[in-house]
C-alpha cells in the first residue's frame, strides 16, 4: 500500500505521518492562474513563503511533493499568451522551490510539462474521468506518469477495475475516502465550478455559493441510501482492491485539521476503523487550520463576508439563507465529529462484495434496493436535526429558482 495524502500545509501533519506508508504529499495555494479542487475560501490561507518552506520540510523528510493543477477549466487562458506566461511562471516557481510531482486535468498542461518541465513527474487528475482503456491509452501516451481513476464510476465496478488494471502497466491510482454520490450528474459542473473558485483574479473573487454541495447534502437528507450510494473505500477494503493490482491510495482532503487527517492516515494503514465512516470520509471546516496565520485568515474571513453581503454580486437574502444554515450545521455537530449522523463503519463488513456481485453500473439501483436495505440497518440521523436541514434546503431552493428570476 501506498497512500497519497492532501496536505493542510502543517509542518506537524508531515512528522506524523512518517511511521506510515506515505509515500507524497499533495497541496497548492489557495489560489492562483490555474485552480484547483477546492474553493479557496473552504481552505486554510497560507502565505506563499511559508508553503515554500513546508515543501521544503516535506522534501528532507523524504516525501515527494505534488503541487496540484487540476483545474478543470481555465477559461481558455491556456492558449493566449498571457495565460501561456502565468503557466511556465507557475511551473518554474514549483521546480524552483523543490516540487517533483503534479497533477493536472488539461492535456495541453501535461503536454507543455512534459516537454519543458521533464523533471516534474505527472499525474492525471480524477477531474479527467478516466473511466475507460482508451482514455488510459491517450493519458499514457501523452507521457502520464500515474493516473487517478474516476472514483464516481469505477470504484464500485468490478468489471471495469479489472479491465482498466489490464489495460496499462501505469501506476493507477484510486481515491480512497470522498463521499460523493455514485454516478452523480453533477460531477461535471461541480468540478468546473470549484476550479473557477480557486482561481486568482477571477470574477467571483474565489468566493461561491457551491450549489452543487448543498444539492448533494439535499439528497442524503431526503433519502439515506445516498450516504451507502457514495463512491468512498473503506480501509478495511483496500485489500480487495491491492488483489486486483491497485496499491495506491489517494486520501482528502487539505481543509483537515493534522489530528483528523493523521487519524484518517492511521486508519486506512492499519485497514481498519471501528467508528463512525463519516470520520473518514466526510469533509471538515477549516476553522482550526493554519492557526499561526489567524490575522490572516481572519482578514480572509473579512474579504469572504463582504463579498457575500455585496448587492451587486450577490442574493442578499440568499447569502443569509446558507449562512444561516451552514452556522446550523456546525452548530449541530456536522463539522466536527459529535455528528448527529452516524454511520457504523464495522457494519458495513462484507457490504463491497455483494455491491461488486450486483454489478451497479448496469443496473436499476430502485429496482435491486440492496443499497437502501443497507442504509435502513447502518445510518442513523437524528429526525429533527433532518426535517430542519429540510426545510431550509426548501428556503434555499426557492430563492435560487425564484428570487434571482424576480431582482429580489
């Protein structure tokens, strides 16, 4: 087993994960040209020099270190000269300041690395949806050192993973601990909306209402199957997957404070976790992040309100909507691990097995209704702490449908 870690940029997060199978660590900016997987202001800041120096540490330490550029869309930037220039500007500050590793979404980007960065080894971001052979063939032949499969599809699909190991002798990497819903039809415009989100100098400033999250949080709210329907590995798992010749492991996400990313680190080296899967899988505030920045990420606080309560950008009334809701959900446990959900990791032994026998892909998920017997034995949420996330999804819904229709 390898395990691929996100990084919070904590010099205490890499320490601690050296007595387990770490092998690199990745992270970036909360911003910059080309973007990423997060939403800048769902990050903890981090000042440029001091992401220097924690690369710096990463390296003596022996860990490699991937500097993502995984945007899904750069506006087209990628072919103008000045986008052109902010690319090779990026990629020179990496090698200069000891990154060895990438990943990107764009062939174009892997294309210009490959031909004047060889130095830098390439990954091919999840965001790509590798989920066929041929893909593999065109990544490879474009000279990807390692590939992430497309975890909404692949990872509950037994035929395909055996026919994507065949296909390659490439490193094939599979993201271990997302709790997206499988197969989702957002999984498109959720990544391109994030990307954006995390790209400097772009219009919104970094800052988003992720309609896409809030409509994901809906559905596992509406109906429980969601949280078994998800695409996540458990650790006690990933020996069914190193039998079909896939060892590395990648784990989420850089928001994490080092105690919850080191626990979730330990447990999937040791394969095993006996508690709540939501410790594992779930994603966290970032409120405890970067505390020796608190100046500035209380400036970056600033900045994220007055952007949200500016008229000419955005919803007023809206912008109350989710933050009243999202102070709700702290409030009640959903950010930190006294979760009003729960999930009983151990009880879900044997659960993959039969999930790979009824071959998900290819069938009516309401017709088989394996998942949502699962769901009905396993998840446990607390009835009013649901109806009230309920009814403010409905409130948030109707202003995104009809209030922005009729200026309100």
């Amino acid at each position: 087993m390898q395990l691929y870690v996100a990084s919070n940029s904590d010099d205490e997060l890499l320490r601690g994960a050296a007595d387990y199978p770490v092998k690199s660590f990745f992270g970036k900016l909360s911003a910059d040209f080309i973007g990423g997987g997060r939403a800048s202001f769902t990050l903890p800041p981090v000042l440029r020099k001091r992401f220097e120096a924690h690369v710096g540490t990463a390296r003596k330490l022996g860990f490699e270190f991937n500097y993502l550029l995984n945007g899904a869309c750069f506006d087209n930037k990628e072919l103008t000269v000045k986008g052109q220039k902010q690319i090779h500007q990026t990629l020179k500050w990496m090698v200069d300041i000891g990154v060895n590793a990438t990943t990107v979404t764009n062939p174009i980007l892997l294309r210009i690395i490959k031909q004047n960065y060889p130095q830098l080894k390439v990954r091919i971001s999840v965001f790509a949806n590798v989920d066929h052979p041929r893909k593999i063939e065109y990544w490879e032949k474009n000279g990807a050192d390692v590939i992430c499969l497309r975890s909404l599809f692949m990872n509950r699909d037994l035929r395909a993973l055996k026919a994507m190991r065949k296909a390659t002798n490439l490193e094939l990497e599979l993201l271990a601990n997302e709790n997206c819903i499988q197969s989702c039809s957002l999984d498109i415009t959720h990544m391109n909306l994030i990307s954006h989100s995390s790209q400097s100098g772009h219009e919104e400033g970094a800052y988003i209402i992720d309609h896409c999250v809030l409509e994901c949080s809906k559905a596992k709210m509406k109906d429980p199957v969601n949280f078994v329907r998800s695409d996540w590995i458990r650790p006690e798992d990933t020996h069914l997957y190193e039998q079909l010749g896939y060892h590395t492991f990648k784990l989420v996400d850089r928001s994490l404070p080092t105690d919850i990313m080191l626990m979730r680190i330990k447990a999937y080296a040791e394969r095993k976790y006996d508690g709540n899967l939501l410790d594992l899988v779930q994603s966290y505030g970032h409120e405890r992040t970067a505390s020796r920045e608190s100046h500035y990420r209380q400036k970056s606080k600033l900045k994220q309100t007055l952007h949200f309560m500016n008229p000419l950008k955005n919803n007023l009334a809206l912008s109350r909507q989710i933050g009243e809701f999202a102070e709700y959900k702290g409030m009640q446990g959903t950010l930190s691990f006294k979760q009003p959900i729960q999930i009983d990791n151990r009880q879900l032994d044997g659960f993959l097995e039969e999930v790979w026998k009824r071959e998900c892909r290819y069938n009516d998920c309401n017709q088989c209704r394996y998942c949502h017997q699962v769901a009905e034995r396993v998840v446990r949420i607390d009835e009013p702490y649901r109806q009230r996330c309920l009814e403010m999804h409905r409130g948030i819904e109707a202003t995104i449908t009809q209030g922005f229709a009729h200026g309100r």
